[in-house]
C-alpha cells in the first residue's frame, strides 16, 4: 500500500507517493537521487547511511519512510559542495580523512550530530560518538583529526 | 542526477590507430567513466598495446594530460600518486592530469590491482612514456622556437628560452591533439630525485572532495536512464563453491511466490542462478527474500571446522619443496636447545563496508559494464564467457567501490548484473545483501604452519624447519559455476607461499646456522570459498616465522631485537628494526619477566619484523616493516588492548608521504582487528558469519596511538605500501603478550577467551 508522504530534504519540501515501509535510505538514493547515504548493511550496524533527522543522526537504512513523515533530514549533501564545504567537510579534506570514503558520509553526520550537541567534545566523547560506524580502511586516526579540527572550526568560524 | 546520455566520445581506440583530436572525456572523479551508453565499433584489437607512450597518455588541445592505467584505485589514493608521476616527469601541473584507470577500452592490460604493485611495477611504464613525450615535446619546440634544445626549460606545461620567457610554446600548440607515435620502452633518461618537485610532496588526494560531499563517485551511485533493480538468491551454502553443494542442486521457482510484490519485472533462471528484477530497489530486494526457491540438500556437508588445526591437518593437500639448504635433520639432532610450534591463522574476510555491486547494460549486442573489480580484463573475458559473446563486444569500466583488500564479490556481482540486464535487454543494478557478501566473498584463507627450529650453544639459530598450509582458491566468478557454464572445482592457489622464507636466511650472508634450512608449502584445493586478502599468506606465514624468533630469543636468553639483528644480513631490515625500537624506546631485555601478582592489568611490549615477500616463488618483495607495539592484558577478562604501535617502514623513494602514512595506519588498524577479533564462522551448511555482529571488526575506541617512522630513500626504487605494514603485526601482539603475561598466543584471533584458558593453563 502506498501513501502520500511529506518530508524536508536539506530544506526542499518534498512529497512522495511510496509504501509506507520503504527505507528512507532507498528514498533518498533512489528519488532524490542523493548519493552520500550509503547502504552498508540494512541492519543499523555499521552507520554508512546515516543521515541527520530532527537534529539525530539517524540510521537511514531502517527508517521506514512512515517514521519520516514530516520530518527535517539533513544529508551529507545539505551540508555544502566541494568548491563551497561545511566546515566540518573542509576538516575531512584537510586531514585527508577517507580512504576508499564509503563510510565517510556516515563518519561525517554523526560527527555533525555530535558537535551540534557537544561543540567541545573530548576524545573519549568522540571515539564513544563514532563506535558504531565502522570503517575498514582504518582511516580512524585521519577521521578523529578531522573531527577535532571541526569542532575547533565550529568555535571559531561560521558554522551552518 | 540520473546520467545523461551523451555524445559518443572519440574513441580512443580509434584514437590510437588514425590519429587526429583526442577529446579528453573522462577522469575527474566527479564524472561519470563512458558515459555514453552508444554502441562500440568492433574493429579494434583485442587488447590495447601497452608499448608505446600512447598507451599511456595524451595530451589534448586544451593542454589537459590524460593518464591512461591498467591498474585501478582500491581506495588507496593511488590514482593522486600516479598523477604526481606523470607531473613530474612531464613538467605539467598536477591539475592538468586527468588519471583514467581500469576502463578495458581505454587503459593498457597492466593485470589485476594485486600485490601492493601500483606504484613498484604499473606507474613504470607511465614514467617512462611521460620522459619519452617530455623530450618529444622539448624537440619540436626547439624546431618551433628555432633555438637549441639545450636553452629550454619547461614548466607547467610551457616550453620557454631560459634567459628570455617570453620566448614560448605550450605542449598543448605542439601536440595539437595528435598522437605520439614513440615505442617504449624508450631511452629518454628519467629525472634525477633530486629535481622531484612534485613526486615526495604531500599533495592532496584529488578523489577526496567529491567523497566528502555526495558527489557521483562510486558504482553504487550510478543511475542510468532505464535502469532497473536486480538481486540474486544464492544456493543455502554461503562460501561452499564445490560441486555437488552447487552447480545443480536447484530444484523450483515459484514465480507465483512474489506476484503480490508490485513492480517484479522478471525472475531469471538458470542452473543455479537465480535472479529478480524490479522497478523499484526495496521491491526486488523484498522478491529476493520472499521468493520461494526449493534446493537439493547437500548431504556430505562441509568438513567441521571448529578445531581448526585438525582440519587443516586432515584436508588432503601436496608439499611442494621450497628450500632445503644444508641438513635441518641432522642440525636440528645435534642442537643444544631445540624447539617447536605450531601456529594456526582462521579464515578471515576482506569485510567491505559497502556490499558489491555492478550496474550492467547488456543490449545491442553490446555489453557494458561498470564495476568495482581489481581487475578489469579479467573481468571482461569472464563476462564474454558468462554470455558466450566475443570479448571483444565486452566492456568493463571501472568505478570506485567501498575498499576491498583483495578479492572479495565485485566479480560476481557484475556477472550477476550482466546475466540479468541480458535477459531483460535493460540496464541492471545490482548490488548484494550483506548477508550474501559475507557469506560469498573468497575468504582470507584459513592456515596452518608448524616450525621447529634449534639454538647452538653461543645462542644462534642452529637449524630451522618451515611447514605451512594454507587452503585458497583462485574464486572464479560465481556466475560461472552457478549457470554450470564452468565446473565447480576450484582451483589450486599456491600464494601459500608468499614469505615462506624466513627473512634471516640468506644463502650467502646470513649466519650458518640459518643455512639448515628447510621451507614446505603445502597446497591444497581449498575446502570453502577462499582467495586473497591484504599480506595473503605472508601475513600467517609472518605470525609464525616472528612468533617463533620470539619464542628461540627467550630460549636464548637474548632481548628479542637484537637476537633478530644478530641474524639478519638484510641492511635495510635491521635498519627498519632499530629505527622502531629507537622511537619506541625499546629497553634491551629478555621477555618475560614476571608479572606483578596482584595486578589485574599487565604490559608488555612486543617486536617483529617483516618483508612482504609476493608474486610467483620466490617471488620479490615490498617494503619492509618493523613493528614494536604496547599491549594491556587484562588478566581476569583476557582483554588485550593494543595501545600504542611504532611502525617503522622503508619503501625506497616515497612518492606521497601522507598516502604511505595513511596506508601504514590503515594496516595497523585493520590488522589489529583481524588478530584481536577476527575468524570467520561454519557449520556444516557454509559460513554462518553473515553480519557485522557475527563478524565484529574493531572500532573507535579501541584504536591506538600509531607512530610511524618513514625511512626515505628517494634514491631507491618505489616499493608498494598496501599491505607490508600488515605483515608483522600479529607476531608483534603475540610477543606483546608474551612479555605481559608470559603465555604464548599461537592461533589468531587473541580472544578473550582464548586468552584466559591460556591463562588458566599457566597456572
């Protein structure tokens, strides 16, 4: 059974007529045709299709779009571009903070959701922030300097 | 963003035969490779020629160089390095360097992206075309600018009189688009090291800022017009690809079964194979899952896994003689202290974060096929196979998938995609459930390496002894087997081999007693899915030979380093060594010394060395490695931490030294977490380890401090750096152990609970 569902994307309002326990994960790939959220799992155990919803970060690929209504979602690719990122984007390239960068989205949202609720995190809040994102290239070291460098970022310059 | 179908590009076949303008179209990671869904011509060879500076590269009228490799970007930053490379021989600025890498109808068969070989061996011909075009270019412009050659200077791509600037050319005007027509290899010198000024540099990954936004980088992002959603249904014996488990054991369909799932466009049989299609992705992953499939049960079962060293020992396999220098029988007998051990490694997986996936465009006669391998031609000719089509209609193009480490099912995944694109006549996506991919991929094979070695009364080796087993295969793509097109036998893969030989032993220069030496690699038809992944059998084979060097310095009495450097004639190892022990501050002492009784939580500290030593026996080497880490061992729960890892690694010239950084940091970490958590799970169906609970990689918090001491030595080759710094890691935490607590951890992966039975055992 489909229904009618409304949404905001990275501030576009959006209505789709889908089933109500489709993915918001497919949703977004599939309709939106955004790229960052990745499927790693679909089973919320590794964190590569996290996305931001209502200020959380949420794990996209088992949210089923009924759950979403009405909801404020944020992707990676609401937070800027690669001629204009997010200071928290500009970290991740500074540091050079992905290896083969599938986990990357998911390493970038929840860092964002933590530094929104935490702009002074120590190492320990980190690390404990990350721990269900997975990566395997073991890029962690760059990705933890990354987020530092952010949270550093977000005290001093603009911060979206 | 779905794709937009454009203009056929020049092809650059036709390029390469007739000449004229090239238009450069595609190697920004934010494009989209062979965008063009047109159909190929047909005429041109089988395999592009890769000799002669054409094959490598161009340069386009706007001044634009394009790279043209065989190999492909695993997620490494190669593609950012191998630009650094043609800069610097070419005299262009890297943003002038496009890299194209893996497209079979454009890039050179340079073979698969294996053995950490990039940099060592595909980025050579690359530097030798970017000389040859260098003095070709500064030849013509000496012409057109009518002064000797000798005044020239280029930079940026620019040809200009040295003392007057102004005086100029661009190699854009002098190519004009055309082709070089310069065989290779040719004899135009290459720079000197010393006028590097962009290879050595930490020049930014060129992929990253489009990783780090959401732009269209890799193949699970791909959409094309028409594109459909495909998943497959594999036989019930995840990782068991021997007939009879596979093959022909499927019994029924029933069609009927997904009908009241909307938007089923098909389901496709064949053998074994069974796929579905839909409109929409969550609607054919909904008709995978609830499709009803009836097979045969396979009734012999898979052999029981759960003491692995008895079934290793009792798979059947054939000794092959790698060494057997002086008389170890004879050694071994009159030594004063002799010693054996056994060591047993668990099958590992490569464990991608993102499952594989291929986007395939079978119709016209064409088939077309954007994938993730590590290897490109092979994947083509496996294709044709798998449709029964020339290969020469095949197209395979490369795009960048979550990082693989060896080969996990971006193979099989992309027959899977051609088979059913072919059926409906549509472009097909297809991308595996994680289920699927745990169970399917080869798994990093199991192995089993029994040492005995023996001190003279001065504290030297006196003999040593080597037996290894390890059981891989080669992992054809599983759609063959599957459709019965080939047999479900696996092959026979002898990298078992790969460092067999210990690093001390050297026929001419290494102490006497290192010449008894006897090394046997057992091969074997591998009993479950199996193939390569990152340090492949040097990994294991590394564990034991530093394990036990360990185990004969504690026999000796000696402090563990420098009983490793009293044996080893090899100058660039013992410098990586004592570079290591240096930052670590290694106090020279022998392991172990007691440990405090009351204390819950002990340290220790640990040391091995190691060369990754690959390619047919006996094969060459990457660089060389020392580790020293720093271990917690938590006596009542077993917990090992590891908590700070001195790496240092010499690689000859460092061609980017935050890539060599990153890729000893990204080694450490995975290796720690394959010798502290990692064994892949059976019971007698296949692999029963089919998510991430069942198969825990480590995460954040309990990554360590990693230091890494780069030995440069810009004068010496390039050596690869993808997996060496994997290769001493699990003998560094067991001597990291041993120096805590005193028991010796010989079977991977150091579990709690293996580690407190040890425990128990001691006292």
């Amino acid at each position: 059974m489909t229904m009618r569902i409304a949404f905001t994307v990275n501030g576009h309002d959006q209505a789709l007529e889908v089933e109500a326990e489709t993915p918001l994960l497919y949703v977004l790939r599939d309709d939106l045709h955004l790229n960052a959220p990745k499927f790693g799992c679909g089973a919320a155990q590794c964190g590569a299709c996290t996305v931001i919803m209502n200020g959380r970060a949420i794990r996209s690929c088992v949210m089923p779009m009924a759950a979403a209504a009405n909801a404020r979602i944020t992707t990676l690719e609401g937070l800027g571009t690669a001629e204009d990122p997010h200071p928290i984007q500009r970290a991740f390239i500074d540091e050079q903070a992905a290896q083969c960068g599938y986990c990357t989205n998911g390493m970038i949202m929840t860092a964002k959701a933590l530094l929104d609720r935490h702009p002074n995190p120590t190492e320990q809040q980190i690390r404990a922030a990350l721990a269900g994102n997975l990566c395997r290239c073991g890029t962690h070291i760059e990705i933890l300097a990354a987020v530092r460098r952010a949270a550093e970022a977000r005290r001093t310059d603009r911060w979206p | 963003m779905a794709v937009m179908t454009r203009a056929h590009p020049t092809d650059r076949r036709q390029f390469l035969k007739v000449g004229g303008a090239l238009v450069v179209s595609i190697g920004l990671p934010s494009m989209l490779p062979g965008a063009s869904a047109a159909p190929l011509a047909r005429w041109w060879p089988a395999v592009l020629p890769a000799d002669t500076v054409d094959s490598f590269l161009a340069i386009g009228a706007d001044g634009m160089v394009t790279v043209y490799c065989g190999h492909v970007d695993l997620g490494t930053g190669v593609r950012t390095a191998l630009a650094q490379i043609v800069a610097e021989e070419l005299d262009v600025s890297i943003g002038h360097v496009n890299v194209v890498l893996g497209d079979t109808d454009k890039t050179p068969d340079q073979g698969p992206t294996i053995a950490s070989d990039t940099i060592q061996v595909a980025a050579i011909p690359l530097r030798r075309a970017a000389a040859e075009a260098r003095r070709f270019l500064v030849a013509r412009a000496a012409q057109h600018l009518n002064v000797p050659q000798q005044q020239l200077t280029v930079a940026n791509g620019i040809v200009s009189v040295r003392h007057n600037p102004a005086h100029s050319v661009a190699y854009a005007s002098l190519v004009q688009g055309r082709r070089f027509d310069l065989g290779l290899p040719g004899d135009a010198p290459v720079k000197k090291p010393s006028e590097y000024r962009i290879v050595g540099k930490a020049i930014p990954r060129v992929d990253i800022p489009a990783k780090v936004t959401g732009a269209l980088t890799f193949v699970h992002d791909l959409r094309l017009p028409g594109m459909l959603h495909g998943r497959v249904v594999r036989p019930p014996v995840p990782g068991v690809e021997i007939s009879p488990a596979i093959g022909a054991t499927l019994v029924s369909v029933d069609r009927h079964s997904i009908e009241h799932i909307p938007g089923v466009v098909d389901v496709v049989v064949h053998g074994d194979f069974v796929g579905v299609i839909a409109e929409r992705e969550e609607n054919a992953e909904r008709a995978a899952r609830e499709l009803k499939v009836a097979w045969q049960p396979w009734l012999e079962g898979l052999a029981d896994f759960s003491n692995l060293e008895r079934a290793i020992r009792q798979h059947p396999s054939k000794p092959r003689v790698l060494n057997d220098e002086g008389d170890v029988v004879s050694a071994l007998a009159s030594a004063a202290k002799s010693l054996s051990a056994t060591y047993v490694w668990p099958y590992q997986m490569h464990a991608s974060i993102g499952p594989s996936c291929a986007v395939a465009d079978v119709s016209g006669g064409q088939c077309t096929v954007w994938s993730g391998t590590q290897n490109p031609h092979v994947l083509r000719s496996d294709l044709a196979a798998l449709l029964e089509v020339p290969v020469d209609s095949v197209r395979v193009l490369r795009m960048e998938a979550a990082g693989c480490y060896g080969r996990n099912c971006a193979d099989d995944v992309a027959g899977d995609a051609a088979f059913l694109s072919r059926a409906v006549g549509r472009p097909v996506r297809v991308q595996l459930s994680r289920a699927d991919e745990h169970g399917w991929e080869p798994k990093g094979a199991a192995q089993l390496v029994d040492v005995r070695g023996g001190l003279d009364a001065d504290g030297m080796v006196a003999a040593y002894d080597f037996n290894t087993r390890w059981l891989s295969g080669m992992a054809e793509m599983l759609p063959l087997l599957l459709t019965g097109l080939r047999p479900a036998k696996p092959s026979v893969n002898t990298m078992g081999d790969r460092t067999a030989m210990p690093a001390y032993y050297d026929r001419y220069r290494s102490s006497p007693g290192f010449r008894h030496c006897r090394v046997v690699a057992n091969d074997a038809v591998p009993p479950v899915r199996a193939a390569w992944l990152r340090g492949v059998a040097a990994m294991p084979n590394v564990f034991a030979h530093e394990s036990f060097m360990d185990e004969l310095a504690t026999a000796a009495g000696a402090d563990a380093i420098e009983f490793r450097l009293r044996h080893l004639a090899d100058e660039r190892g013992a410098a990586v060594l004592r570079a290591a022990a240096e930052r670590a501050g290694w106090e020279s002492r022998p392991s172990f010394q007691g440990a405090d009784p009351g204390a819950d939580v002990v340290k220790g500290r640990g040391a091995a060395y190691g060369r990754y030593i690959h390619s047919p026996f006996p094969g060459y080497g990457a660089a060389w490695v020392a580790w020293v880490c720093e271990v917690a061992v938590n006596r009542a729960t077993g917990d090992i931490r590891v908590t700070r890892v001195v790496v240092a690694q010499d690689c000859g010239l460092i061609v980017n030294p935050d890539g060599v950084r990153h890729q000893v940091h990204g080694n450490v970490i995975q290796s720690i977490s394959r010798v502290l958590k990692e064994a892949v799970t059976f019971d007698r169906s296949g692999v029963t380890s089919l998510d991430w609970a069942a198969y825990p990689i480590l995460t954040f918090p309990e990554v360590p401090e990693i230091e890494t001491v780069l030995i440069d030595r810009p004068e010496q080759p390039a050596l690869g750096v993808g997996e060496a710094a994997s290769v001493p890691s699990a003998a560094a935490m067991a001597n990291a152990v041993f120096d805590a607590t005193g028991i010796r951890l010989r079977e991977v992966p150091f579990t709690t609970s293996r580690v407190r039975a040890k425990l128990q055992e001691q006292h």
